[in-house]
C-alpha cells in the first residue's frame, strides 16, 4: 500500500452513486491505495464492496482519521450538491475536487459515469490540471457582535423563513445603503454561483475567469430591484429590518443554516481561501454552457480564426490555502 490518501464522496444512499463508489474503492485498491470516506458513508461502503480496508477521514467526534490536510484528491459521485458536500468535507485542506457526473446538470463535474475509469487512472497519474473557484467569506451580526460565521462556494441567501410573510431588508455595498424593500429573499453569488440559485432568479451569468461578486433579488416589491454585479474587493451586505414582520433564515449553499432575528445583518465578501476543482479537459466557458444547458447553436459559422481566445478560465500550480483572512472594516460594518 502506498501512502497516497484519495476521498471517496458519494451519495450512498442512491443506488447509482453506491456503485460508482463501488468501482472507484476497487479501482484505487488495485492500485495499492486505501481509500478514504467520510464516516457517513462507511457503514453503506463496506456493505456493497467487496472485504478491504478503508480510511475515514478525521471529522468532530473521529479520532485516529486522515486529516484533511493529507487528502491529495477527492473524486466525488454524484450532482452538484455532492460536489458542495465534498467542499465542505476538504475545506481547510488543498485537495482539489474531481467531480464524475451522475445528477442532471452536474455544471461543477468534469467527467460523466461513462468515463469513470479513465478519470480514476487519470487521477491516480495525477495527470490533471487544478482550478481555484473564489468563494464568499459570510458574517452575521446583531449590533456589534458577529453571532455567526461561515463560507459559500455557490451563494449565501437571506430567504423568509415563512411561506406567508416576505421580509424587509436593506441591501448595502461597501458600507453604503442602496435600496430597502420587501421580497422574497436575496442572493449574494460568487461566479460559480451565477449559474445555480442566482441563474434561477433572474441574474447574469458571470464567466469564472472573472473575480466578482452578485447581488440577485427574489421577487422584490420594488421598483430598483435588478441583479448587480460588483469588484471583488467590494463587500455585499443584507440588513433585516426590525419592522419586519416574518422571520428570515440565512442559507449557504443550501446546505447550512442559520435563523436571522430582526435587525441582523448578514455580509458577504471574498473569502481567501478558494475551492480547487481538477480539471480533465481545458476549453472554454462558452463551451460548458452549451453543453451542460444543452443550447442551441445551429446555423453558427464563427469566424475565420476559430480558435479561442478569451473565455477559458486560469489553471494555476496548487498553493496551500490560507485561513480567511481578517475582514478589514469589519468592525465599522
């Protein structure tokens, strides 16, 4: 066995996905690795494979497990909430994602369930290329105190906790109030997030080559009310007015939650530490749009030079990231 560490992420209670992690464990067994899962899928893993050993990985409450830090590759089964949850089972370490797409969409996954085998060989040469994705930095505060702290690679939403009632908010950035209305909710997305809960609401699609933040409104009872597009040194922020007469929940990646009491506010910035993906195939953005919405493109000829030359986003050679920085003006928000 060597001492290499590959995360297996799957969702194992769906039939497909078990299967997948199934030939994965094989295949990184026959290569003399030990794979490693999260100590949720444990049990539904060695049930359906086949006697080996597996590693978990360390987590509140596992002592003895492999540390994140030691994680040189997660492959992850599954859609793009797989994807989320592999995110935050690597967050703090520099392993990136190679995503094998068994949802629907599967925008963030680089290679479909056909290809599995090759991904894992490809993975297992480390023949790959790795791709940083900026992610949000978000804060709750009542007053001075920040009652909360977490992080989006997709969006944080300020949502109504409460089918009948909208809540009312002032939006904000860089420190500066822009407009108060009652909505639904509003949405503060990162590039990669422009094409999951923003795209649904009515915001632009943002390239991820370009660093940035959106603000997308949910059906807002206003008049000035449109999807903004912000620098990426900027700060976003949502406050929930006290004469709001629902309650609102704050919402990261649609994965973890917090209650909002009246008067919060909830601010959004870039966070310092991004999410790697491993790429298999370099192209254009352009292209991944076509192919994961299934556009139509018929009829085009393009120009006389087809080869591309904007669009495609940056590779870099991997850094280990850093914890999120502090956030300067924090104190004055």
């Amino acid at each position: 066995m060597t001492d290499r560490h590959m995360l297996v992420v799957a969702h194992t209670g769906r039939d497909e996905s078990l299967a997948a992690a199934v030939e994965v464990v094989r295949l990184l067994r026959a290569a003399g690795l030990v794979p490693v899962v999260a100590e949720e899928s444990l049990d539904d893993l060695r049930r359906a494979s086949a006697d080996g050993e597996f590693r978990v990985l360390a987590s509140e409450g596992v002592t003895g497990g492999i540390e994140v830090g030691e994680i040189e590759l997660a492959i992850v089964l599954g859609g793009d909430g797989t994807i989320l949850r592999a995110a935050e089972l690597t967050r703090g370490g520099s392993a990136p994602l190679l995503g094998v797409n068994l949802g629907h969409v599967g925008f963030l996954a680089e290679s479909e369930r056909d290809d599995l085998s090759s991904a894992v060989a490809r993975a297992l040469a480390r023949d790959y290329l790795v791709e940083e994705r900026m992610t949000l930095s978000v804060r709750v505060k009542l007053g001075t105190e920040v009652i909360f702290e977490t992080w989006a690679l997709n969006e944080a939403t300020v949502e109504k906790a409460s089918r009948e009632r909208m809540i009312e908010v002032v939006i904000e950035v860089d420190g500066r109030p822009l407009s108060s209305f009652g909505c639904d909710g509003v949405v503060m997305s990162t590039p990669t997030g422009s094409t999951a809960y923003a795209f649904s609401a009515g915001g632009p699609v943002v390239w991820p080559s370009l660093d940035a933040l959106l603000l997308v409104p949910l059906s807002a009872h206003a008049l000035f009310a449109r999807p903004l597009v912000v620098g990426p040194g900027s700060s976003l922020a949502v406050e929930v007015l006290d004469r709001t007469q629902g309650t609102g929940v704050l919402w990261c990646d649609g994965r973890r939650a917090f209650d909002l009491p009246s008067g919060a506010r909830v601010v959004a910035r870039r966070s310092s530490t991004p999410v790697r993906l491993a790429r298999l195939h370099t192209g254009p953005f352009t292209d991944r749009l076509v192919n994961k919405f299934a556009l139509p493109v018929n009829g085009w000829r393009g120009p006389i030079d087809s080869t591309p030359t904007t669009g495609a986003v940056p590779i870099v050679e991997a850094e280990h990231p850093v914890a999120d920085a502090p956030q300067e003006g924090e104190a004055s928000a």
